[in-house]
C-alpha cells in the first residue's frame, strides 16, 4: 500500500502545481487583454472614432 499511497500524494502534489500553474497564465493573460482593450480604446479615441463601439471581448 505505501507505493500506492506515494503515488498519489506525488499525483497530488503534480496536479496542485498544474493548477497553480494554469492561475498563473489565465492570471497573466487576464492582464495582457486588459491592457490591449485600454490600448484599443486609447488608439480608437485617437482616432476619433469608436466612441459608441464596446470592445470588450
């Protein structure tokens, strides 16, 4: 029972860092659209249009 009890403590602790890893890159991509929508908005507005459009995806 102990190499099926490592086993899943190792399976365990392989999918907390997965999932740790995952929050990390929606976290990181989260931030990138946030900052291409204010980008958008900014050039859009530079550009004196868009101010009806909605840009957010």
């Amino acid at each position: 029972m102990d190499g099926i009890s490592a086993s899943i403590a190792q399976y365990s602790m392989d999918m907390a860092q997965v999932k740790a890893q995952s929050q990390a890159q929606v976290s990181m991509l989260k931030n990138v659209m946030e900052l291409q929508e204010t980008s958008m908005e900014q050039l859009l507005a530079s550009m004196g249009v868009g101010a009806g459009l909605n840009v957010q995806a």
